[in-house]
C-alpha cells in the first residue's frame, strides 16, 4: 500500500537496520565456501576463500561454514586458516559484538566429527554442523539403514560433538522427502543428544512455500524440547523457489537462514544472501525478523564471488545482476529521472552501488537520451537538433540495441563538427 512507501524506502536506504522491537534478529548462516563450492567449476584456492571469508565477517554474516574438513587435506587447511586467521575478526561487527562463527560439515560419524572439530576449533566461535539423510529414499537406496538405525546413528554423532563443542547443528538431508512423523523422532533425540541448531534442508529444491513453511509450523509443534533450539531453513533452488521457501520457513518459524553469495550451490544453487537480505529490509512489515548486516557490502561481495568462481551472474538476477538497477523503457527512463521511487523498490546504494543507470535503447525516450547528452556536455542543442539526434540514436539502436557513450558523442560530432 502507498502509505508504506516512505517507511519500506527508508528502511531499504538504511544499510544497517538496529534491533527492532518485537521482532526475532535472524541469523544469517553462509555457505558459500561450502555448499557454494560444490557448485560444478566453482572451485576456490586457499586464498579466495581467506578473502571471502574475510568480505563475509565485515557484511556482519553470523556464522560462515568455511567447508567440509574430512574432504581433502586443502579443504581442511582452508576451513582451520579462516577459522585462525578470519574468526577472531571484528571489523564492521558492532551490530552484533560477536565474532563471526566458524563453521564445519562433517558426516555423522566420529571421525568426522573430529576431524571437523580440529579444524574449526581455532576460531573463539565455532560450530560443528552433521548431517544425515531421513528420506526413505536415500535410506533404502544410499545409506541402506533402517529408519531405527537412522535415528541411533544421529543420535550418537550429536552427542560426540556436543562432547568436544557447545554449538552443534544436526541437518535432516532430505528433509522435505521425509515423512515428517519421522523426522519428529529423529529430531527429538538429537535435541536430547545436545543439538543447538536444527536444519530442515530441502536438499533437492522439490519443496513449495506454503509445504515448507506447514512442516516449520508442525515439528515446532511437535518435537519434544522445540523451544531450546534454533529452527534453520536451508533451500535449494532446483525449482526456483530457494528464497520464496527460505522465507516461507521464517514465517514458520525458523530463526537460521542458510544462503550462499550470488545462490551458488550445488545443481541450480542455493538461496542467495542477497534476496534474503533486501527482501527483509525492503518489506519489512511482512517479516516477524530483521537482519543487523551491512547491506552496502552486498555488490562488493557478490562481485568477489563472481570473480574467483569464474561463475557469471545472470544480468537480470534479482540485486546483484547487471540489469537489477538499470532502466530502458522510455515510460521507465522519464519517471526514474523525475523521481527515482516510481521504478526502484530500493536504492543502488542501500546494495553498495553508486548509481543506477539509464541504458540507452530502442526502448527508451527523448528524456533519457537528452539527460545523457547533458551529461556528455551537450547543453545547448536545440530542441529541433535533439529530436534529430534522437532519432538517430533510435535507428542505430534498432541494429546493436545498446547505444553507448560513444556511439552518442560520434552522432553528434559528425553532424555537429562536419567540415563545410
Ligand atoms: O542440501 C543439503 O541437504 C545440505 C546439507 C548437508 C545441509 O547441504
Ligand atoms: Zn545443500
């Protein structure tokens, strides 16, 4: 509704929003050195994933899974540096006062488990995060367990790691196949086996917002013990529906979001850090949580990941993409120059950008392309030279859609400076 205008413009310009009275802080869990690697091609050397890290701690990102230790020696290495070198860090994290916590995936078996926790012990906040499918499918087809010896095997890696750490997330793989009867038993027990943190994935992206949110309201209801742990969304986007389920899940009462920079991951990727992020800033009167990072280091993020990954984003990608601030249609050029708010739900800056821009089409007005010959310098052309100017522009856009800076100034030159 209009009159929430001034309220959402002003909450999605600020790039940090202070605690909220009546509202849950939701607790941002990245993954993208984890399950963001395992995209196919995306792999990162030491280095980028030190530098990540470090760009993950200033956005004021809670918890970053930094890898899966029992990997490989260099997964290992990389989840033990960043939890020395990037855990005790606190620039940029006075919103919460806390380190960012570093965290592990380990299987749900001991050596794991301590594998796990000898990497990721260095940090002064750390996790462990096991994991176990709870599927009848990859019971029977991956793991050939019972569903008793599902439930026992949990059960035992959740308490060998609350034994060697205070913070332990237990996900259910496969949540969202699972027969959630089930999934309460299991869940019950690693709560009684210390779980701090309990993580629904929707492993596979098959989940629909109204299912998600349905099983949160449900094993909240229902798991012994419920009210002691963190409830976490964690969504794969095979569907494209990774961030319309994320949010689906908060509304149902998760507290933990898992997201990766850009929604890299695994197949079709994960939820991205940054539509969670500007979807709860930017409406925030549909969200029961509000989130303490810094916005504005969202482009410089996304921008890192692109180029260490060598994974593009898609131009027209909801925040980070080349064309979420940029505006070709006439109609849409003339109402962006006369007051930004008539196109824009947030500001270029609120994501770390300086600007948004007016690309130059076929699509677009006289208005854009007379700003943009002001701007190049051309203050004092008549209204009859621009309209002919324009015209041409429209003629040359018509054959390479984008008219660019040069393609402008060397119109005009000709037509301007042609020798007599
Ligand atoms: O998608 C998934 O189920 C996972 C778990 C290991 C949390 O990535
Ligand atoms: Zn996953």
């Amino acid at each position: 509704p209009a009159r929430l205008d001034a309220a959402v413009r002003k909450t999605s310009q600020s790039s940090r929003a202070s605690a909220v009275v009546g509202k849950d802080r939701l607790i941002l869990f990245d993954t993208t050195l984890r399950d963001g690697e395992q995209s196919p091609g995306a792999t990162l050397n030491l280095k980028e994933k030190v530098e990540i890290a470090r760009v993950l701690s200033r956005f004021g990102v809670d918890i970053c899974e930094a890898g899966f230790p029992i990997a490989s020696p260099g997964d290992f290495e990389a989840v033990k540096t960043i939890a020395t070198e990037i855990g005790p860090l606190m620039t940029g994290r006075e919103a919460t006062g806390q380190p960012m916590r570093i965290c592990g995936l380990s299987r749900a078996s001991e050596k794991d488990i301590q594998r796990c926790f000898d990497a990721v012990k260095h940090a002064p906040l750390h996790r462990i995060h096991t994991f176990l499918a709870t599927s009848d499918i990859h019971l029977k087809h991956k793991l050939n367990i019972s569903r008793e010896e599902c439930i026992e095997r949990a059960a035992k890696a959740v308490k060998f790691a609350s034994s060697l750490s205070e913070d332990v997330e237990f996900s259910t793989e496969d949540a969202m196949r699972s027969d959630p009867k089930f999934l309460v038993e299991v869940l019950k027990e690693v709560i009684a086996a210390g779980a701090t943190t309990l993580n629904i994935p929707d492993t596979v992206g098959f989940t629909t917002p109204i299912e998600y949110q349905q099983v949160f309201e449900y094993l909240i209801a229902n798991t012994p013990g419920a009210d002691k742990v963190v409830w976490s969304t964690h969504c794969h986007n095979d569907l494209g529906l990774a961030t319309a389920n994320s949010l689906a899940g908060i509304a149902g009462g998760a507290r933990q979001v898992e997201v990766t920079v850009n929604g890299i991951g695994e197949r079709a990727g994960n939820t991205a850090i940054e539509e969670i992020i500007m979807a709860v800033r930017t409406r925030p009167q549909q969200f029961n949580v509000y989130t303490s990072v810094d916005a504005t280091q969202i482009t410089r993020a996304s921008r890192m990941v692109t180029s260490f990954t060598g994974m593009a984003v898609q131009p027209n990608k909801a925040i980070v993409g080349e064309n979420a601030f940029a505006h070709e249609a006439g109609i849409h050029q003339d109402g962006v120059l006369k007051h930004a708010e008539t196109y824009e739900i947030m500001t270029p800056e609120s994501v770390g950008l300086s600007t948004n821009s007016l690309v130059l089409g076929k699509h677009s007005g006289k208005h854009a392309y007379k700003a943009r010959l002001e701007e190049l310098g051309y203050t004092d052309l008549s209204p009859q030279q621009i309209d002919e100017f324009v015209d041409k522009f429209k003629r040359l856009a018509d054959e390479k859609k984008v008219v660019t800076d040069a393609d402008m100034e060397a119109i005009v030159a000709d037509e301007i400076y042609q020798p007599e």
